[in-house]
C-alpha cells in the first residue's frame, strides 16, 4: 500500500475538510498526492498527480525521494489549490548546488470540483546560499511553501540548510500569470517554457530572529489594525532536540 510522507495541510472554508500533500516514497515506487480528508481523518478522495511526477524504477524520471511534494496553497476563492515542488523532477533538471540555481520546481494547480490539474507553471530555486562548515558536508535549498496572496500572486518560502552552519529562509513574490503553462510538458528544458519572474520579498536573516530553523508552513492571521495582513511562519523541530519549533509573525504590507 502507498505510505503517505504529509507535507502540507490547508483547511478548505467553503467545506470545511482538509487538504493535504505527500511526497509518496520513492524508493517504494510510491509518488506525490494530494488528499482531501473529514477533520476526523476520515479520506474523502485522492488526486494523483500528472504522470510526469510518477518515479519509475531505473530513476530516470518523475520525484526525487523526499525532493516532492512541499508547498499547498489555496485560492482566495477556495476553487483551486496550488502545489509546489521542493526540487526538480529528475527529468527537468539538478537539483541546486553552491555554485548554480536548481532545475524548475513544477508548480501544479489542481482543479478542486473536479480533482484534476488544469495548469502548471515553473519556479527556480536560487543556488544554495550557505556554505557547510566542512567541505564536502550537506547543504541544500528548495521550496518548502507558498501561500497566495491573491488570485494570481504567491508567495514563495526557499529554505535552505548548510551543515555547521544552520539555515537561510527566503521569501519571494511571483505572478503565476507570468510564467508559461507546462502542464503538456514531459520535461523541461531552457527553451520550451519560460519560468516565473520572482521578487525577493524578505530575507528572514534580516527580520530580527533570534534564530532561524526549518520553517515550512506559512499562513495568513487576522487583519492588523492598520489595514496591514498578519503572517504567520513555523518551523518543523523533526523530532531534533538541537532544534525548535517557531511560531514567527510578522506585518506584510504586499
């Protein structure tokens, strides 16, 4: 049986059930879904991907193992919800390193009346921004949100790791409307679709953190009463003891 990895989780106001994604398991042939479930846990349906994210067993195409699923947004007007790649599809591209940007990450928009995609677009990760203390120790960047702030605009969370040295968490703005549809596309390549424009929104190492973790969840709070919007972060501890969770807002004024 499929073994579900959740990544993300959105409440759906207008039915009151949730939404959630996983990254499959790779190395079980098992590939990224999005699932709708009752608050009791209860699974309403399953809404497998394009094929495209399916992993076959030579590793020449779909998901990367624990490179799937991570961000899920919804639409203002809750009729869509948005999923995002943490990396690359092996058949899209690398995945990001110290010295150059990643392959495009599929960013998925799934039709919620009727469970299928009705469009796709491309995002590339910035290179990893830090180096790991050792040479040769792990380091990483990727998607691990995004959030909508309205129709057309998103917002983009890259949290990157570097090993000895800790965490960098990027905050970008895209147009979906800007960046080309790639949903009939078997692999991406610089010349058959052209990737969404972002703007850097805020840089989390300037925000005044006491620390910066593994943030992966972002989420719109009450209305400030300035007319400003409340947004929420927080972190996944992974069970880590030299970790925390964090629970971080902040003023957007987007």
């Amino acid at each position: 049986m499929p073994v579900p990895d959740p990544e993300a989780l959105r409440l759906r106001p207008d039915t009151d059930t949730l939404l959630w994604a996983s990254e499959g398991d790779v190395p079980r042939g098992f590939g990224p879904t999005l699932c709708e479930s009752r608050r009791d846990g209860t699974l309403i349906r399953e809404m497998p991907l394009p094929h495209v994210f399916q992993p076959d067993a030579a590793g020449r195409r779909g998901t990367r193992d624990n490179l799937g699923l991570e961000g899920l947004a919804l639409t203002p007007d809750a009729r869509h919800a948005w999923l995002a790649m943490e990396n690359a599809l092996v058949q899209d591209g690398p995945i990001p390193t110290l010295a150059a940007p990643g392959g495009p990450c599929r960013f998925t928009r799934i039709d919620l009346e009727t469970g299928k995609a009705s469009r796709q677009i491309a995002y590339v990760p910035d290179a990893i921004p830090l180096r790991p203390l050792v040479p040769g120790m792990p380091a990483d960047n990727g998607v691990s949100e995004v959030l909508m702030i309205d129709a057309h605009r998103m917002l983009v969370l890259e949290r990157a790791y570097a090993t000895g040295v800790g965490n960098s968490l990027r905050l970008y703005e895209i147009d979906t409307r800007a960046a080309t549809d790639t949903l009939a596309l078997e692999a991406l390549s610089r010349d058959n679709h052209t990737p969404a424009p972002k703007k850097l929104v805020a840089d989390f190492a300037a925000l005044g953190l006491s620390r910066l973790d593994n943030s992966e969840g972002l989420c719109w709070g009450p209305d400030l009463p300035n007319g400003s919007r409340l947004l929420v972060a927080v972190s996944d501890d992974n069970f880590n003891p030299l970790q925390i969770t964090q629970f971080a807002a902040f003023e957007f004024t987007g």
